[in-house]
C-alpha cells in the first residue's frame, strides 16, 4: 500500500510551488501510515498464533471453515464448546 503510494507521487511530472515541503509533509506522513500499518499487523498475527495453538484451534479453522481470526474472536464471545455446562 504505502509503495503504491510512494510509486504515484513519484510519477507525478506536475511541479508545485512548496513541492520540496510538501514532500517532506507527505513522507512522514507515509512513515507514520507504515508504522501504524505494522502496528496494527503484530496483534492480529499474534491472536492467530494463540487461536492456532489452541487445541481445537486447527480443527476449527479446517471443519467450520473459520478463519484464525473469526475463531478467535467466536472462542472469546462464546467461550468454549467443549466444556460442560454446570450442573
């Protein structure tokens, strides 16, 4: 995403008045995007990783045709369906 971004500006054949500025705006801009983008990433690959070693985890994922991410968040609003209900 941010390449793409990156490959456009560097493209454009249109020069400005304040370019040099704007650029330095855009590229921290693009910096912090990536940052956040990275950032927002780690949580879910570690939220797949726990639900993924989960003892049913795989199962799920390959019988109900959830996701790791899906499953995840079904284990975590429904709980367990393999404990027993209290007597």
């Amino acid at each position: 995403m941010i390449d793409g971004i990156r490959a456009v500006l560097d493209a454009q054949s249109v020069v400005l008045l304040a370019e040099e500025a704007w650029g330095q705006v855009v590229g921290e801009l693009l910096a912090d995007l990536d940052r956040i983008h990275r950032q927002r990433a780690r949580p879910a690959t570690q939220i797949e990783e726990a639900f993924l070693s989960y003892r049913f985890g795989e199962v799920r994922v390959a019988v109900c045709g959830f996701g790791p991410g899906t499953g995840a968040r079904t284990l975590a609003e429904i709980g367990n369906s393999t404990r027993q209900p209290p007597a």
